[in-house]
C-alpha cells in the first residue's frame, strides 16, 4: 500500500510540474520571439532558401514579432522582383504585420567611418 501511495505522489507531482510549466508558457509574451528562430530564418534566407525563410518569418510574424513582420513584409512586396517569387498572406495577417511593422525599432547606430 505504501508503494501505491507513492507512485500515486509521484504522479501528482509530475502532474503539477507540467501544469506550473504550461501556464508559464501560455504567460510567455508573444511579442518576443525565439532568437534561435530569428536565427534560423536568417541563414535561411542568405543560403538562398527564401521560400523557407519567408515561413519562418511569417510565423514569428504571426505570433507578434515586429522584425519579422517588417521582413515578412518586404518579402511579400518584393518576392517576386527580388526572388522570382510570390509568397502570400491572408489580409488579416498583412493588416497584423502592418501593425507591428509601426512598432519603434531598436536604434541603429552608424559604424566608424560611415
């Protein structure tokens, strides 16, 4: 019986955990991206992979992530004289884009010599 009782333990504590995990997560700002995807879509882009990169953009687009929507953007504008190509977006994700594109930049700041 005592065994019972601690697997029974076990498991609520497992349970518990995952619940406490799961809320933060459902917390975490959408406005932030993961870096490592930002990352990620950029290699994409300068192998030459731009359809994949423009997907991966789009997604953090789509979660609130104002850089990518920016590049999103100008992927969707300028894909096919840039690219050859022709990605797309539903309105209610350009009107999204639009949107965070307007959110301030960070501050770029000119290189010696520039």
């Amino acid at each position: 019986m005592k065994l019972f009782s601690k697997i029974l333990n076990a498991g609520l504590i497992g349970l518990a955990t995952y619940a406490l995990i799961s809320a933060a997560v459902a917390a975490y700002p959408k406005t932030s991206h993961p870096r490592h995807e930002f990352e990620q879509a950029l290699e994409d882009y300068r192998s030459g992979h731009t359809t994949a990169a423009y997907g991966r953009f789009m997604r953090l687009a789509d979660a609130g992530d104002a850089e990518s929507a920016r590049i999103a953007l100008m992927l969707l504008r300028h894909g096919p004289e840039m690219h050859g190509t022709a990605w797309g977006a539903s309105q209610p994700q350009i009107d999204h884009w639009m949107a965070l594109a307007q959110k301030p930049m960070e501050r770029i700041v000119a290189e010696s010599g520039d």
